[in-house]
C-alpha cells in the first residue's frame, strides 16, 4: 500500500490515505518497514525538491526541505538537500551578480542566509559576491535607483503586483540594503494606505469579501502594524454581526410564512370521469400539450424552491460569495449537489459572474486597476471560462 501512496505523490495528502499515515500505523508492528516506507517518502519529496531547483525554483525547494524535515530532521536526505541547494543558490548568486541584476542578487543571498546562516557557501558569498558590489557608495547609488524605480511603480499602480515588477519589492530591496530606511518605510506606508482606504470603502458598503482581502493585502506590506491589526478585528466583527442580523431576518421571514393559514381543501371528486387517466387531443396519454401542460402545473421540488428563492435574495442584497454560509454561490453549488447540470444554478452562477465583471469595469473605469484585477480574480474563480472577465483582465495587463 505504502509503495503505491508513494508512486502516486500521496505522502501526506489526503489525510485518511497517505504513504506517511501508513508509516505511523506500521512503526508499532513492523518498525524495520515502517523506516522504509519513511525513507521512500523522504526519497520522493527530494526528487520534488531537485527538480525545483533544477528550474531555480528556491523557493518551492525550501518548502519542500522543510516538510522533509518536520518528518524526519536527522534523515540523511535533508543533508543532501541542503547541499544541493546551498550549491544552485551559489550558481545562481553568481550569475546574477555578473549580469548586474543587484536586486535578485541582494533577495537571493538573503534566502541563502536564511536557509543556512552557517553554510561555508553563504560566507563565501558575501565576502566574494555581495560585499565588493555593495560598499558604501555603490550601495548608496542603488538605493537611489530602486527608489527611483519605486516611485514610477507607484504611478502605475504596480503596488504588489506583478511578481517582478512592484514598488512593494523594490522598497524591501532598499530596506535589506539600508535597514530603516526613512523614504522606503514611507513608500510602504503609503502602499498600506491605498489598501486600508479601499477596505474601508468596501466595509462601508457590506462588501466584506473584498474589505478583508484589501485588509490582508495592507498587512502583508505593515504585518504589525496596529491601526491595520484593529480593522482586521473590526472587519472580522462587523462580518459576524451582519451574518447574526441576516439569520435573524430569515428566521422572521420564515416565521411569517409559518403565521399564514393554509389554504382550504377543495374535496377531490370521485367520479369514474377522475379515475381515468388524461390525454390529449391525439389520443396519447401524458403526450402534447397535455403533459407539457402536467410538468408545468406540477409543484415544483420544496427544497430546490426554498434554495432558489434563498439564492434570489442574496444576488439582491450584493451577496455574491460572502458571507460565508448565507451567499448566492453556495446555495446555487446547494442547488447543484441535489441535481446535477440544475439550469437555474448553473444560469444564477454565471450571473454572479456577470456581477463581478460589471463591478470590475467600474473599478477600472475609475482607475482602480489593483481593485479591478482583485475583483477579476473572485469571479474567475466560479466561473473561469467567463469571456468578459478574461477580456477584462488583459486589458488591464496590457495597459501596464
């Protein structure tokens, strides 16, 4: 069983069927096999690992590393990872320093430094590599050029984003080059500022999806800063007590339809006439018109009716994915999981989607372009094929 878990990448996932649960369970009976099947496991994940770094995919590779080591830490592949690694980084170190690209070159020795402060390859890149390019002058001169670069990136709105190109990044490289840096920690400051701005916008209007995840963003740039802490607890608060006021205001609607006296009994004739099954005019039973005529009539399913009418409301109150537990999208996924391909589901699903990309285009009609590509992202997540939003996106892309 191990052997297959391991040959099919489950080493930890999923939690009731995985090659490192089937190790545990064999450490008691066999502990001879229990240690092989660790050390496949630990095998596998050091494949994964050279293979990132095989595309200078460090990041991934520390990953990686780590979960070999919470298995494990004394293992022999977490050495052997650990020179692999320390070796490319040094490669690539180098590389970067020789095409004069000083940033990548300044974060990659500072990942160097975190992954293994002690390594002979981390001492040996800072005094051959990293000191003789960054003395004080030219230290200074690069601190100018990224501020600079910063700046033009602010402009253009490129606060965190794209991945190589973003005033968030360039800041952070003038921090690790001149710790506390005055005009960077401002420029972060002022990154933080736009966020906090649009997730009080979006709290005013009840959009708590988007207030959080403009919150979120704001602290990955000021993780501990204070103000942003409290309207990430305010946010959270205001969230569950609008969700409490919604489940009160459903209770009352539903109480209301229980008040309502049911409609009197009209006694079923039993005549033979009733007894006998219809048809229509050509002869057929349950043909034509006369059984279009049956399905239309007939009362529709109680739970995809009441499922429908719960999904109405939220596209009317602006709940298109929050909050959780009382949002159109999940009482339409409701509404799929009792019937497959359900077309009123599938027709309120794309209208979310619709929603987001009418919501986009204001945005970016109104130059919020991080708010816009933000909003994108939600409605492309239940709807990826969504043409509009997709247009949209590259549109905004292009314009960068």
């Amino acid at each position: 069983m191990a052997q297959r878990q391991i040959a099919e990448a489950r080493l930890t996932l999923p939690a009731q069927d995985n090659a490192h649960l089937t190790y545990q369970r064999l450490l008691a009976l066999d502990p001879g096999v229990a240690q092989q099947v660790l050390d496949g496991i630990l095998l596998h994940y050091l494949e994964m690992a050279r293979q990132r770094l095989a595309v200078q995919d460090f990041d991934e590779a520390e990953v990686l590393y780590h979960k070999m080591h919470s298995l494990d830490p004394e293992h022999q592949t977490l050495l052997s990872l650990r020179e692999d690694f320390m070796t490319s980084a040094s490669t690539h170190l180098e590389a970067l320093i020789q095409a004069q690209q000083l940033t990548q070159a300044t974060a990659m020795y500072t990942q160097m430094r975190n992954f293994a402060p002690q390594h002979d390859r981390t001492a040996a890149a800072r005094q051959s590599l990293v000191d003789p390019l960054l003395d004080q002058a030219e230290r200074q001169s690069l601190v100018t050029a990224l501020l600079n670069q910063a700046e033009r990136q602010m402009r253009s709105y490129h606060y965190t984003t794209p991945a190589d190109d973003n005033a968030y990044a360039s800041y952070q490289a003038v921090l690790r080059l001149l710790p506390g840096q005055p005009q960077a920690q401002a420029g972060l400051a002022r990154i933080a500022a736009v966020y906090t701005k649009l997730a009080n916008q979006q709290l005013q209007r009840k959009n708590f999806s988007e207030a959080s995840a403009w919150v979120k963003r704001a602290l990955q740039v000021l993780p501990e800063d204070k103000a942003l802490l409290a309207l990430a607890k305010n946010t959270r608060q205001a969230q569950e007590k609008y969700r409490r006021q919604q489940q009160a205001q459903a209770a009352a609607e539903a109480a209301q339809v229980r008040a309502v006296p049911a409609p009197a009994t009209v006694p079923v004739p039993t005549t033979n006439e009733t007894t006998r099954p219809h048809r229509s005019l050509s002869g057929v039973e349950g043909s034509g018109e006369g059984a279009e005529r049956n399905r239309r009539e007939s009362p529709p399913d109680p739970q995809e009716a009441k499922l429908l009418l719960s999904a109405s409301r939220q596209l009317v109150a602006g709940h298109l994915l929050e909050p959780p537990g009382n949002n159109a999208y999940e009482t339409y996924q409701q509404l799929l999981r009792l019937r497959p391909e359900h077309p009123m589901a599938l027709r309120g699903i794309q209208q979310i989607a619709n929603r987001y990309e009418i919501l986009a285009r204001r945005a970016y009609a109104q130059g919020e372009n991080q708010r816009s590509l933000a909003l994108i992202g939600e409605g492309l997540t239940i709807a990826p094929s969504h043409a509009g939003l997709a247009q949209l996106r590259q549109t905004i892309l292009e314009s960068y």
